[in-house]
C-alpha cells in the first residue's frame, strides 16, 4: 500500500511527531483525537472537498465572501501557476467522524522563496482552515511540518501564497469587514489556533484606506498645489488603447520602486501588458494614475473596482452560466468599492509630495463622478517604514486592517528573528 493511501501510518506518524513537539509548546493539547480522518489531495474529488472545507466552515462568519474556486484552483495547476518551476505543493484536508469537513492546509517550497535575513531554508504553508479546535489545527500543522522537513526545510512560514504576494497572504487579525478580491479571510479565533501551536509574527502586513467622498486635507492640497505649478509634472489616467505604452510605464516605476523590496521581484513589460489585457474588461480608466516628469514616468496608482463586490453574488463558480451572470451583475449592481493594488514612487521623486499630488489628481476627476464610497489599498509590510509613511502622510488614510505572516522554526531551540527592517 503507497504512503499517502496508509492514513493509519499517516497518523502514527503525526501522533509521534505531535507528542514530541506538544512537550515545549505551550496552549496545545498533548494528544490527538484519532477518529479525525486526515487525506492527502490527490483526487478531483479531493480537490472539491478542498474547496469546500473552506465553505464549509466559514459560510455562517459575518462578511464572509466565498473565494472563486477557479482563483484557488489556479494555484494548484502545474500549467497556470509559474511558481511550480521551482517548487512543489501538497493539500491536505481533515474529517471528524461523520466524515464533515473540518479542516484543509496546503505546504509549499519554493526555490525563489526567499526573505532578507535568512539564514535557513523556509517552506510556505496557506489556504488554511479550521474549526475551532486545536487538536484539529494541531495535526494540520504537524503534517505539514512533517513534509516540508523531509524536503530540507527548517521553517514555515504562514499563511502564504505559492506564488506572488498580492494575494493569499496573511493572517487576517484585525478588520473584519468584508474582504476585497483575493485578500485572506478568517474568523478571529485562527489566531491563537496559530499561536498556541508555536508560530511567532514575523512582520505585520497593513492595509489602508481611504474615504473617496471626504475632502483631503489641506496639507496634501498644499503638496498638490506646490507641484501642480512646475511645468514639467504632469498626470493623467490610462488609456485603455495604448495598454502597451502604460505597460511600459508601470514597468519602469514599478522596478525602480518596488523591485527588491520584501523579495518582490523585477517585471518585465510583456508581463505588465498581459496582466493589463487581462484587466481591461473590468479595468476603470478614471482610477489607475500615471505621474510623468518631462514624459518620463515617476510614480503610479493602480486601483481596480474591487471584484468581490461582484463575485459574492456568483457562489464560487465561473462557469458559462455564471459568466453570463456576472454581466448581468456587472451592469445591475453598480460596485461602490475600488481597491489599490500597487502605489510606487521611483527613489529620486520620493518625499517631494508626489504622493499628494497623483491623490489629489486622481480625487479631482474620480470624486465628482459620484460612483465610489469605499477605497482600500493592498497591504503593506511594516518592516518596510517608508512606504508605511508615504500611505500615511497623505493625511486622510486610515488603517484599515491587519493582517499578519507567522514563522514556525523547526528547530525551537533557535533563536527566533522577526523580518528585519529595509532601509
């Protein structure tokens, strides 16, 4: 019989691994519950199941939007996600006696996973889910440990994505309002199914927002108006016919401000030009900002209508019928929520207010149309204090919520360090 189909084997060796870990850990149990039933994805029928755990256990949490199945199926798929060129994944989901969904994890390397001050190999694990059981929690926990160890890790860190970071990233630990496209969404208590276990922060992810129907304050007015007068600034919003043009703009703030930065890597333009044609059927040229000194590109403000406004009414699915659904949403229900997904000055326009002033260029066109009454941007991680205060010198942002990565080290006899600080 092959070892992922022994779940007899499977939790012998989580109960030995448990118990030997359970002795210096704090707040877990020292035994396990072994009527739960813990399965490997290996089938399309677990994979269903994999989805619908998270269903499952999250659909009577207030504000709760079921993520679209496609979006998490995606990540699995050897053929759509890039990140498979240098690594590997295994899912696990877990059953009580009745055979219910109580539980699903995912365990992730990755080659290119990499973050500043390393010292040792870390692995990922994400897509976590549990009721409110710390035996329960306990043994998805383990086995992923267990995997990620036999593959040379020495950490995990969670949760996290396989692959990029602007989505499924985070712990959700403060603002439990519904969640924007893509963005981590759990009841409060996943955090101490974390912390008991062992896992320690290793930095705070920081979203922020702003209230597009308030006027700005007059300090970023003033910032505004100071470089509203020199000639030689400009901005201007996309247009959805010269997407090659703007690819190649974003590209080159982007890797001038973001490159390097918490292991974000370099975008080449063919990248940025098929994620923008990917975008344009719901692309709102009024709310993604260019700012140019003598038509060289200096900073931007990218921000789409946020879909979850629109994808909560389709249960999950994207198939012909709910395509045709969306829209008819899409024309009926008009979204009030636009999100920001990347805001980047290139270094050498950094603390001169060009933060207030692609802000107050964006609000002068986007505030009279009367379509928007919420704004949130993507996170950002407070080991990065420069890009916190830009977010923040706007003067009308407000947090918005937090969420949190975790790191769990192997070896408990190491020495724990948060994510260092970037200059």
């Amino acid at each position: 019989m092959s070892k992922k189909k022994d779940p007899g084997k499977l939790i012998h060796l989580l109960k030995n691994n448990h118990l030997k870990r359970v002795s210096g850990a704090a707040g877990s149990s020292s035994s396990l519950n072994l009527s739960m039933q813990l399965t490997e994805v290996f089938s399309l029928k677990h994979a269903r199941d994999f989805i619908q755990a998270n269903v499952e256990i999250n659909k009577n949490i207030p504000n709760y939007i079921r993520p679209m199945d496609k979006d998490i199926n995606d990540v699995f798929d050897k053929q759509k996600n890039k990140a498979y060129r240098f690594g590997e994944t295994k899912r696990w989901i877990l059953k009580d006696e009745s055979g219910n969904l109580i539980g699903r994890i995912a365990a992730f390397v990755n080659k290119k996973y990499k973050n500043k001050g390393d010292e040792f190999p870390a692995g990922g694990i994400g897509f976590f889910d549990c009721i409110n059981d710390q035996q329960a929690a306990d043994m998805l926990f383990d086995v992923a440990r267990h995997w990620l160890a036999k593959k040379g890790m020495e950490a995990m860190d969670g949760p996290i994505n396989f692959g990029e970071r602007d989505r499924w990233w985070g712990l959700l630990v403060e603002g439990f309002q519904p969640p924007v496209y893509c963005l981590n969404y759990n009841a409060p208590y996943y955090q101490e199914l974390f912390e008991n276990y062992g896992f320690k922060k290793f930095y705070n992810q920081i979203c922020f927002g702003i209230d597009p129907q308030k006027e700005i304050s007059k300090k970023t007015l003033d910032r505004h108006a100071h470089l509203a007068a020199n000639p030689d600034i400009s901005a201007r919003y996309i247009n959805k016919d010269q997407l090659e043009k703007y690819a190649a703009d974003f590209t080159t703030v982007y890797n001038k401000a973001w490159a390097g930065h918490g292991g974000l890597k370099e975008l080449r333009k063919e990248q940025v030009l098929a994620m923008f044609k990917k975008m344009k059927p719901i692309m709102d040229e009024k709310i993604i900002w260019f700012v140019y000194h003598k038509e060289t590109p200096i900073a931007i403000f990218t921000n789409l209508p946020d879909l979850n406004q629109w994808f909560k009414y389709l249960d999950g699915k994207f198939d012909l019928w709910h395509k045709l659904k969306f829209l008819w949403i899409k024309r009926t229900k008009p979204n009030k929520k636009f999100t920001g997904l990347v805001f980047g000055i290139i270094p050498e326009f950094q603390g001169m207010g060009v933060d207030s002033y692609i802000i107050n260029e964006a609000k002068l066109v986007i505030q009279p149309l009367n379509q928007y009454t919420e704004y949130e941007m993507q996170w950002i991680g407070e080991f990065n204090p420069k890009m916190i205060n830009v977010a923040e010198s706007f003067g009308d942002t407000f947090r918005s919520r937090k969420l949190t990565t975790y790191r769990y080290i192997f070896d408990r006899t190491k020495e724990f360090k948060p994510h260092p600080i970037l200059n």
